[in-house]
C-alpha cells in the first residue's frame, strides 16, 4: 500500500481527475495549496509597488492506493496534468503502514479497495 | 462678442430638463463599471480583471473616437446611411440647443457618449477569457464607428429609419440589436474558450453577477429615463416602464427557472433583470404601463430560450449578449409595432390600436439592424485577425488573462510575494510576507 502525492497545476486538475477515473481509481481527496518549483516567479505591479510572487499556486491529489495500482495511479496523473512547460509538478509516492475504512472498520487493503456498487 | 449668441441660447434652454440630463447622463456612464461587475461575476476568477478591465477600455477608447468622428457620425446631416464630418471633433458642438430640444448641445453629446461606451463594452462578453487584451482596444475603437455610430445614425440621428418614422426610444436598434448581433459574430470569429464544450466553466461569483445587475438597473432609468431629452410625458413613461417591466421579467424568469430545474436561481434573475430593462428600452416612451408589463413577462421567453439553446452549441458566445441584448431588444423594437398607443406617446400607433405600418417600420429595423452589425463586425474581426492574432496562446488561457494582460491578480494574498524594491533591483528582494 501506498500513499501517492501529486501537486499539479490547478488549471489541469480536471485533466488528472479524469484521467484517474479512467484508470479505475476512485478514492481521492485535493487541496488547493501554494508552493514553489523550479518555475520562473512572476512579477506584478499595483500601482507603486512591484512584487515578485514566488508562490504559484497548485493542486495537491493525495489517493491511497494498493501496490497494483500504484503505477497506473502515477501513470494517470502524469498523462493528466504534463503540458511540457516548467512548472508541471511532482508526484511523491510514500509507503502507508495502515489505512481503515471508518464506516465498516475494514482495513489495509479492503480499506484501499473501491466498493463494488 | 460671444457673449450675444450664449445668451440667445440661453433663453431656449429649460433649466429642469437640462438638470436631469445632467444626472441622466452620469447614471449611463456608471452602467459600463456596473456591466464590468456583471461580467467579471459571470467568468472565471482568473479572468475577473480582464473581464472588468475591457468595460473599463470601453470608456476610454469609445469617448475619444466618439468626440473625434462617431457623434458627428451619427448625428450630423450626411446621408439616409452615414452622417457627415460637420461635428467632428466636436465642431458646432456648443451650448445652443439642438432642434427640438431645450438641453445645451454639449450635453446632448455628452449622453449620447455614454451609449456609445456601453454599447461598445457589451460587445466584449462575447470573447471574454480569451481574447488579446491589445486587439481588443483596436477593435473597440473601429466597432465604435463602423458599427455603433452607423446605426446611432440609422435610429436617432436623420439616418433612413428614423426618417421613415421607425420609433426606437433609448436604442434597442444600435445598443441592443448592434451589441447582441455583433457578439454573435465576435463569438464566432474568435472561437470558443479551448475549454468550452469540454470542461465547466462557472460564474465565480453570483454576488457580483446580482450587484452589477443591480446597478445596471439603477443606471437604466437615467438611459432610458434620458432618451427623451427632457422631462415631459414621454420620458415619465420610459422612466415609469423601466422600473415596471423588468419586475415582469423576473417573475416570469423565476417561474421558468422553477419549471426548469425546480430552483429559482440568482444568476438568472440577474440576468432576467438584464433582459427587461433591454426589451423596455425600445420601446420605454411609447408603451402604456399595462403593455409594458406585458412586454416584461413576453420578453423573457425568447430570451431564456435562446440562452437555453446557445449552451447546447459550440458557439461560445461567452456571457449570452445575443441572448440577453439582441434578442430582447428585437422583441423590444417589434412590441412597438403592434402596441404603441399615440393617447399614451402622441407619437403612433401600433398595429393593435389601426397602424399596420408601424409594424412594418419597426420590422425592417428589426432586420436591417442585425444583419448590419453581424455582417460589419464579421469582416472587421476577419480583417484585423489577418494582421494580428486576436486570442492569447491555449497555455496563457490556462493560466488566466489577469496575469497574463495586466500582470494582476483579483484576488491577491500577497503570500510568497516579494517586494522588488527600486534601488535593489531583482538582485536582494527584501521578503514582506514571513509565513505564520
């Protein structure tokens, strides 16, 4: 089992849900949050003062996975959210020592494991 | 020496119509910013200042080439088609009255300026959230003589439907049909969002969507409150009518917003706002208040149904000026052919009170207008696409035309952002913003 971090653009964060719905995988959580790369900063100006912002702002996908998935999982997010320009992202992927499914108390690998509806 | 001709104008200038234009005219001015909020409520939050921004431009670049050629355009002698060049740059435009009117000419100018710039400034939720902000300006200055000033001409001015007796009172022919219909073929020449059809693309915030509806509406009764010129009986009417016909629109909105999905939604009553004070404004001085009402409740459903269908499409007409201006104006000038009543404007009659030629004068309106405004602004945006690209790259689309244009964001947090100080150069930043 594996925890897969993936912070991508936000304005590719559709194309990676889609992607990872594709793929089969359905439990996901995102946060919007703010981080710095290795992209270039952008410099704003209000009327007087200019800034350099070195915080862009991103789409972090946490998806708790079985080791079975843990490559299409990669492989989706890639696919969704790669344009090519710096910037793009990086995918973490963590070892997870245990994960429960709070409504049926099931754990491990049931926890992980999409409910068959 | 000229003291002698200001006084002789003086004498034919009435102070209480003069003090309302007054008015009248800086509540049209105040619609463009209100239209800003609209638009920039309606589309993504990465785009709100473009969005704003265009209506701001509007201002700028309409006023000036109003005052250089459009008035004079529009509203000097020339032909039945275009005015001539006798008030270019403001020639003769002084403080003796008009024909007809008891307001310094000055100020007649000044109010036809402002419909001028928010005409202009509808035009630009058709390409909103893509189109390059640069040729956007060019093509604001040359829309607002090709287009705008030609059919200011046809409908106020003595151009050929104003001649024939077409009544058209605050511009449902170049405001409203001239808008809707040339969005339609900005839409169409610029292209859809690369986004459209594909993912979805929300209002971001209905708060400013109602606000901005709000002060349009506010601003609405100096438009068409105003188009009389004056303060006698026609212009109590369209300032009467305005304030009746849109609370009929919505109404009428919601109730089809409740057929339709069960809710009465806010974005719709915002635009359903939109839709009654555009189908009144034709038709504001000429039209019992009973008919106006009636007008406000017909009017919704073309319109809502237009805007129903043009989703469907792959027309991304983006912020529905076709649906919410060119179609509620057209219902707006054609209601005056059938229910125009000379005991309420002493002007004509509609065909439903004897006049079937009325009909017949507000139809052709009806058709040449559209078809003008589509045809002009097609060529004019193919023309200018030929010379220059009129869309930003699909990875500045991504990435939004605030940061991209004006190098601003809305909604800044000023997080990570570090202060380039004049004397440091980018070298040393200083940071202003330590986290926690």
């Amino acid at each position: 089992m594996k925890l897969i971090v993936g912070i991508v653009r936000p304005e590719k964060a559709n194309d990676v849900l889609e992607a990872l719905y594709r793929a089969e995988v359905r439990g996901v959580s995102i946060t919007r949050v703010q981080g710095h790369g290795g992209e270039l900063d952008r410099v704003e100006t209000y009327r007087g003062t200019t800034v350099q912002v070195g915080l862009s702002e991103k789409v972090r996908f946490e998806v708790a996975v079985s080791d079975d998935f843990v490559d299409p999982t990669i492989a989706a997010i890639s696919a969704g959210a790669r344009t090519g320009e710096v910037g793009d992202g990086k995918i973490f992927v963590m070892p997870m020592e245990r994960a429960v499914r709070i409504r049926t108390g099931e754990t491990d690998h049931a926890a992980v494991t999409p409910v068959d509806r | 020496m000229s003291g002698l001709p200001n006084v002789l104008a003086a004498a034919r200038i009435d102070t209480g119509d003069t003090a309302w234009m007054f008015v009248a005219t800086a509540l049209v001015l105040m619609m463009t910013p209100a239209l800003g909020l609209f638009y920039a409520g309606l589309v993504r939050s990465k785009n709100t200042l473009n969005t704003f921004m265009m209506c701001i431009a509007a201002i700028a670049v309409a006023t000036v080439t109003w005052a250089a050629v459009g008035y004079s355009l529009a509203f000097d002698e020339g032909n039945g088609f275009i005015g001539g060049f006798g008030h270019a740059f403001l020639d003769g435009v002084t403080f003796a009255p008009r024909e007809g009117q008891a307001i310094p000419h000055l100020l007649f100018f000044a109010f036809q300026t402002t419909f001028c710039v928010i005409t202009t400034a509808l035009v630009s939720g058709a390409v909103v959230e893509r189109m390059r902000f640069g040729p956007f300006l060019v093509f604001a200055a040359l829309w607002s003589i090709l287009v705008y000033a030609v059919l200011a001409h046809w409908a106020f001015g003595p151009g050929w439907l104003f001649n024939r007796g077409t009544l058209d009172f605050a511009g449902g022919i170049p405001v409203e049909m001239g808008s809707g219909f040339s969005a339609l073929a900005a839409a169409l020449v610029v292209g859809a969002r690369k986004d459209y059809g594909r993912l979805a693309l929300l209002p971001h915030n209905a708060v400013y969507v109602l606000v901005g509806a709000g002060l349009l509406w506010f601003g609405w009764f100096g438009f068409n409150g105003g188009s009389g010129f004056n303060t006698g009986q026609n212009s109590t009417l369209a300032f009467v009518n305005t304030l009746l016909t849109p609370a009929c629109t919505l109404l009428v909105w919601f109730a089809l917003d409740a057929i339709r999905g069960r809710r009465v939604t806010a974005v719709g009553a915002a635009t359903a706002i939109i839709v009654g004070c555009v189908a009144i404004t034709p038709a504001g001085g000429f039209v019992s208040p009973g008919f106006a009402m009636l007008l406000g409740g017909l009017a919704a459903l073309p319109c809502y149904a237009v805007l129903v269908w043009r989703a469907r499409t792959r027309v991304d007409e983006t912020l529905d000026v076709l649906a919410a201006h060119g179609v509620a104006g057209f219902t707006g000038i054609l209601f005056i052919g059938v229910f125009a009543q000379l005991s309420w404007n002493g002007v004509a009659d509609g065909i439903a009170f004897g006049d079937a030629g009325q009909l017949l004068d507000q139809g052709l309106a009806a058709v040449a207008a559209p078809a003008y405004a589509f045809g002009v602004t097609y060529v004019l945006l193919r023309v200018m696409g030929a010379f220059t690209s009129l869309r930003s790259s699909a990875q500045e689309e991504s990435q939004g035309m605030d940061v991209v244009h004006h190098g601003e964001e809305a909604y800044v947090t000023g997080e990570g952002a570090i202060l380039v100080l004049p004397d440091a150069g980018h070298e040393a930043p200083k940071p202003v913003a330590e986290p926690g």
